[in-house]
C-alpha cells in the first residue's frame, strides 16, 4: 500500500498512521520529501481494508498496490491453467471449447433433438438447466433430477460432456453422478455459502460473473472456490447490467483480456445472456473468440418461439451451424483452434 499524507500532516499524524501500518502487520518505508511524506507499506495480510488507513487525520490517499486475492491472481500459476476433463476434452489451453444447448431442460424430445443438432455442428459441452434461476417465482423452475438424468443420457449418445448449474448446496450432490460440469449462475456469484461447498468438490466449476460485479469481486467469488481446494475452475462473462436497454445485458469483451492478465484460470463468454437477442448472439461470440476466450456458451433451441425459457436469445440450429464455421475461421488469426 501506498499512503501520501497531507502537506500540512504533523508529525504526530504520521506517526499515528506508520503505527497502526505497523499494527496491520506492514513493514513501513518512510520518504520524506520536501513538501509532503509518503509511506511504502509492504508484506501485510492480504484481507486488510485500505478505507481504514484513507479515514485517518493527516492522510490524502492510499492505494492499494497488491491484489486482495492470491490463489486466483496470475503469480500464483504464471503458466496459466488448463482445466481437465475425463474424456480428454481441455478448457484454457489452444482449443477453443464450445459448450451449447437449450437455456432449460424442457423434455426428452425437445433435449435429444437440440444435443444432436450442436454435437453434429460441434459443441463438445451440451448445455442445460435442471434447476432455473427465474425472476419470477411463476416461471418455469425447471425439470430437477429428471432433467439431469435427461443430459446425462443426451450428453452420452452425442459424445459430449454436461454442464448444467446449480443454485443450492443441497443439490450438489444429487448432481454429481450426472454432470462433468457446475455452473454457478450469475445470481450466485456471490453466495458465499454455495462458493466453500464448491471448493470441497472434485468436479470443474464454471463461475459466471454477477449482473452487477465488478471483475474484482468476480476474482474474490473464484478465490473462495479455489480456498475449498478446488483449483479446476472456469470464469466466464455473460453481461453485465448498464443504462443501455436495447440488450438485456452489456456483454463486457473488455473483461475477457483483463480476466487473462489478472488470472490464471481459464475465461469464457457467453454472449446468450450477454446480448439477450438471437441476432446480436453471433457477433458478440466471434468478437468473444477474437478477444481470447477459452470457451464460448451458447443457447439453441429447435423452435424458440416455443422455448419455456430463454427463447429470443436462442439460435436455431441452423444459425449455430454457421455461427461454428465463422469460429473455425476466426480461429487459427488469434492462434487457437476450436476443439
Ligand atoms: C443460464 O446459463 O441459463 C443462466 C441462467 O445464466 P446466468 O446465470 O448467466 O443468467
Ligand atoms: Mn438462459
């Protein structure tokens, strides 16, 4: 941390703030200039709170030079990492994965026909919700255990893997035997409880940012997964909420190369939920891929205008075939290859 005290700071008030500097476990480092002192505090704990320094008399400012997280920062695995799954299939190395499927499990037809549609066009993830996180309390929840098994048995005659999210503790183990994959849902990105279950778990996590979270909160939500123990963790933006409407979130492509710089861990997009409209869901997915992402999820649906959830953000299978071939061009400019 870095404190510049007041001009007009005295002594005392500097001594007071290179004590309680002290007291917060820094070692201090005092220059004094001709007009103004500043201290360079160095090698504290990383969950101090910089305001409580900034309230103090004589302060000006104080920053913050060290990141509030370690597992998550970068310096912890500079190589960056790559998470595995049993078949194989890898997130955060060259290949890019696609992850794709319906918003919600509807039912065994509506499942089958969608995972054979994105296995053919080549998703290697088939997407879907068991449990749904909806606005309101009278939309559809989703179809629970039924839907998973419903994946499982999709995701394995079209050979890929499943993803599907999970929004309580208590479903975390009824899931297990049916997914590769949990995904923590925007809303949950900060339930703190559903974060320390996840980090017991032995299974990738993909962790969505929050409508409204900052990329440093969303590298604190992934810090508590990872201080479970669990290091097979997937990041991924899916917008953001802003004072535009015309989309139903901003898709923040900024956060992709941030998120790469800051940490290690693999970063996806979803650009579905990030634009909200089936004709802005392409675009914002080559401009994703072309940005760095690892990973791409996307929603398909057979015949939206039908869809229980998620239908005006969900590509006919036709336009997901096309979307494909444009990633598979793109591609090979920025040095990956769709896996
Ligand atoms: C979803 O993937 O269907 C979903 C609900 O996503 P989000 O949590 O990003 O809204
Ligand atoms: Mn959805």
């Amino acid at each position: 941390m870095i404190v510049a005290m007041q001009e007009t700071a005295t002594d005392e008030q500097i001594q007071r703030v290179i004590d309680h500097l002290v007291r917060m476990g820094f070692e201090v480092h005092r220059s004094t200039g001709a007009r103004q002192t500043v201290l360079g505090a160095v090698g504290a704990r990383v969950d101090f709170d910089v305001r409580d320094i900034e309230v103090l008399p004589g302060v000006q400012e104080a920053h913050r030079i060290s990141a509030p997280y370690k597992l998550a920062g970068r310096s912890f695995r500079p190589e960056g990492t790559i998470v595995k799954f049993l078949n194989g299939l890898t997130i955060g190395g060259t290949e890019v994965v696609v992850i794709a499927g319906p918003c919600s499990v509807e039912s065994r037809q509506q499942l089958f026909t969608i995972a054979e549609h994105v296995a053919a066009a080549g998703a290697r993830v088939l997407r879907g919700g068991a449990f749904k996180p909806r606005t309101s309390p009278y939309s559809f929840q989703g179809l629970g255990e039924e839907g998973l098994k419903l994946l499982r048995e999709a995701a394995d005659k079209f050979r890929m893997l499943v993803i599907s999210e999970v929004m309580e503790i208590s479903q975390i183990a009824l899931m297990m035997p049916y997914v590769d994959s949990l995904q923590v849902g925007a809303r949950n990105m900060q339930n703190f409880n559903l974060l320390r279950e996840l980090g017991k778990v032995r299974k990738p996590v993909l962790l969505k940012r929050g409508i409204a979270a900052t990329i440093e909160e969303l590298l604190l939500s992934a810090e508590y997964i990872m201080a479970g123990g669990n290091y097979e963790l997937i990041l991924c933006e899916r917008g953001i909420r802003t004072f535009e409407t015309y989309t139903r979130n901003t898709l923040d492509i900024s956060a992709i190369p941030i998120v790469k710089k800051l940490s290690h861990l693999p970063m996806t997009a979803d650009p579905s939920h990030g634009t909200g409209r089936r004709d802005k869901v392409s675009p914002m997915g080559r401009a994703a891929l072309a940005a760095g992402a690892d990973a791409l999820m996307v929603e398909v649906h057979h015949c939206p205008e039908q869809a229980l959830s998620d239908g005006a953000q969900s590509l006919y299978p036709e336009q997901f075939r096309q979307l494909m071939t444009e990633l598979r061009m793109i591609a090979p400019a920025v040095g990956r290859k769709i896996a």
